[in-house]
C-alpha cells in the first residue's frame, strides 16, 4: 500500500480530485494535505490547481510549499493538473508577468492574439482531442485522441520540446500535457473526463516516476 497526496493551497478543485482518485486507488491511502511533512513523506504527490497563477504562487510561497513541490519534482511521481501544471514553468504571461517554480524551462501563454482563427471563445472551455507525442506509461490504454476536458486561457509553451507528451488543437496546436523526469502534468482536468480521466489516475496510481 503507498499514499497518495493532494497539496491544499487553498486553490483547487479538490473534493472532485480526491474522489476521483479515491476511486481508482484500490488500497492505496489518499489525503488532502497542506502539511509539508506529510507531502515528503507521500509516495506520489497531485499538485492542482485553479484560478489566477499570480495568487497561486503568493499562496505557495507563503505556506514553503513552493520548496515542496520542487522537492517533489526531483524525487517521486508528481501530477500537476490545469494552474499546477502552468507553475511547474519558469513564468506566465498573467497578471502582467509571474515568476512561476521554474521545474520546467518554458513560459505560459495567453490565447487572445495567438489563436489566429475567428470564433473560438477564451477561455478554452468543453472538450477536446489529446494527442499524445511518443510512448508514457501515463498513457497506458488511453487511445490517441481521446477527449478531456479543458477550462483555461493560458496554455504552457516548454522550451524543450522533447517536454512535450501530447498537444491539442485550438486555432493552434498547444501543449495539453508535459512530462519531463518524474513530473507529468495536464492542462485538462482528468477528474471531470469521465473514463479517459480514469484512465489517466488510474495510471498514476500505478507510475514509479519512470517515462
């Protein structure tokens, strides 16, 4: 039995993700946590995440969980989900700039003037294709192009593009998923897409942090 934690920085869906998990997680404990011990101590570690990345980072910082998740980064599975997935950058574009943790190398984007075709919406709101880049044990029986849903106005841009594991279109092709190291991250919200979402924490559970 291993334990899975979800880091409570006060900013996250976080009922719908521990259900989620709870769901898939067989034996293995899952607890909702802003304690920094007890995320060291996880073997596998969910960092979510909604809202604006400037009041994320503030959040982190005051609590030390920044250090935290980059600790975890270099030493167990790390699943970043939407804003946890844009932190893990070096910075976004939002609230006029934000120094992000710098896990990655890469920036964060606004769509607005980068979507170069009339009459898609910001935010990127519903569902929508994810196509994988190369093999993951994260992606283990989820079909190519399988659909998850997707609530954002940012999207991440990595400077290495091998960081790179799926891409979506949206007026552009943009990096839905990255996964560098022990560090897998989506931009979509696995808990709220159904069976492909299932699948993907399904796989979780099961990742040793090897891709």
């Amino acid at each position: 039995m291993s334990s899975i934690a979800i880091i409570d920085y006060g900013m996250g869906n976080l009922h719908s993700i521990a259900k989620a998990l709870e769901h898939v997680a067989g034996k293995n404990r899952v607890c909702v946590t802003s304690a920094r011990d007890v995320i060291a101590a996880a073997d596998r570690v969910v960092f979510p995440g909604v809202g604006a990345i400037r009041d994320c980072m503030a959040e982190l910082q005051r609590t030390g969980l920044d250090e935290v998740v980059i600790d975890v980064a270099r030493s167990k599975p790390l699943l970043g989900v939407c804003l946890g997935m844009q932190a893990l950058l070096d910075e976004s574009e939002e609230n006029n700039g934000t120094a992000c943790l710098g896990i990655i190398p890469g920036s964060v984007k606004h769509f607005k003037g980068n979507i170069g075709q009339e009459g898609l919406k910001i935010p990127h709101m519903g569902w929508n294709q994810v196509l994988q880049r190369g093999t993951h044990p994260m992606w283990k029986d989820i079909p190519d192009g399988s659909r998850f849903y997707f609530v954002h106005s940012y999207y991440a841009v990595p400077a290495n593009n091998n960081d790179v594991a799926a891409t979506t279109p949206y007026g552009i092709e943009f990096a839905s998923v990255i996964a560098h190291d022990n560090v897998f991250a989506a931009q979509f919200h696995p808990e709220k897409s159904q069976n492909a979402g299932l699948g993907l924490l399904t796989n979780f559970v099961d990742w040793n942090g090897v891709s």
